[in-house]
C-alpha cells in the first residue's frame, strides 16, 4: 500500500454495521445473551456502538438449511437484528468477521461498511399520508354529489308543492 | 419526464434493510428492475443493485418469486 493509501485509510472514519440472524432454536429468554456475544467481538477490537436494533423474530424470504455435526437443520424463521459501530485505529474488522463465523447460533451474518447517518427511510408515513389524502378527496367528491342530488330532490317538492298549492 | 425516487426523497445511501423500498424496484417475480424503467440515477441504480442483492443474501428478499 502506498503511503497516500494508507494516510487516507486512516483519515476515513470506519463504521461499520453487523447484520445477523439467530437461529430461532434458541429460546427468547436466551436471545439476548447472543446479543452479548456479538457485542463482546466488538469489545475486544475496541468499537463504539452507535446504534443497534435488537433480534425480532421474523420469517425468512427462503429457508436456509445449516449443518449441525453432519446433518441439516432447515430454518424458516429467525431473529434478525444488527448493531451499526465505529472502529478505531488499532481495530481489525477480520476478527469480528471471524468471531461471528465461529459462533454456531448465527445462521447467517453480514458485515458491511456504511456512513454514521440513519439510513432508514420510512416509506410508510409518506405511503399512508397518500392514501389518506386520496380518501379524503373521494369523500369530499362523494358528499358533493349527494349534496346536489338531496338539493335536486328538495327542488322537485318544493315545484311539486307550488303546483299543487296552484291547483287548489 | 419522471425524476429520480432518491433525489427527490433526499435519500443518499440505500440501505439494504428497507425492505419496503427495495420492494418498490422489484418486479413480481422478484427480479431487479432496469435503469431504464426505475428512472433512477446511475449512482443510486448502483447502490440499489448492491443493497438488493445484500438483502437477498440476508433473506429478507427472495431470489425468485412465483
């Protein structure tokens, strides 16, 4: 590596994020121990947590088989969580690659480099404020078209009772 | 013309755990969309492919779907 690289390696700020699955074999109460696990590989190469979700159980898109001494288990659900961190300097983000592989109640992990920001971006407020907005539209059309219809019948009895009120 | 989803919502990383919006790109057998179709910016195309396939590999999408 030239030395360029290496100052700008340095400068860049190196936040990471761990997304992973544990298995749901393993009761609830136990969930959070796993949770303290993870949170231990992160310990000992010195990473600030910036923010973390913790594992909700959820069903898989697919199921994912994993072996256990020789046979597989096959998983359709599991809790899915991730915990988004900072590493330092003197910190090696192969060791926490290496300590969730290692680790047999993981069914599957990712690392990934991303930015201090939430990422998040909540399409639901802005798809629900949409529908809403497109009820409200209906109604109003709706109550104008009744509107006009209760006044047409208000006009044809009050022409009906000038007619009558002719007559006699 | 139709402009860019993620210029538009200020959206400048896409995270491969927004379910919700990656689903908005994939057609119902679960396949990528094109940038012709997406009318996204190439950057954001680009980060969109990348947060897809993470989220697949992670099984909160499919590879394919009926």
């Amino acid at each position: 590596m030239s030395k360029k690289a290496a100052v700008a390696k340095n400068s860049e700020e190196k936040i990471y994020e761990v997304g992973y699955h544990i298995l749901s074999s393993v009761s609830e109460e136990n969930v959070p121990k796993e949770v303290e696990k993870i949170k231990a590989y992160l310990a000992k190469e010195k990473a600030v947590i910036i923010s973390e979700e913790t594992p909700k159980l959820r069903p898989l898109a697919y199921s994912i088989k994993k072996a256990f001494g020789g046979s597989y288990k096959v998983f359709d659900k599991a809790y899915f969580g991730f915990i988004k961190f900072e590493l330092g300097i003197d910190g090696d983000i192969i060791n926490i690659d290496l300590g969730m592989r290692n680790n047999e109640s993981i069914l599957r992990y990712i690392v990934i480099k991303t930015v201090r920001e939430n990422t998040m971006y909540s399409p639901k407020i802005t798809v629900f404020s949409d529908k809403e907005a497109k009820i409200k539209t209906t109604f109003k059309e709706d109550k104008i078209v009744k509107a006009e219809k209760t006044a047409t019948i208000e006009e044809i009895d009050k022409s009906i009772d000038a007619l009558v009120s002719e007559e006699v | 013309m139709k402009q860019c989803f993620f210029s538009q919502n200020n959206i400048k990383y896409v995270d491969y755990k927004d379910v919700e919006l990656l689903k908005k790109f994939l057609n119902p057998h679960a396949r990528m969309q094109g940038k012709k179709k997406t009318n996204v910016k190439a950057r954001s195309q680009r980060q969109l492919s990348e947060a897809i396939k993470r989220a697949r590999y992670m099984a909160l999408l499919p590879f394919v779907a009926r």
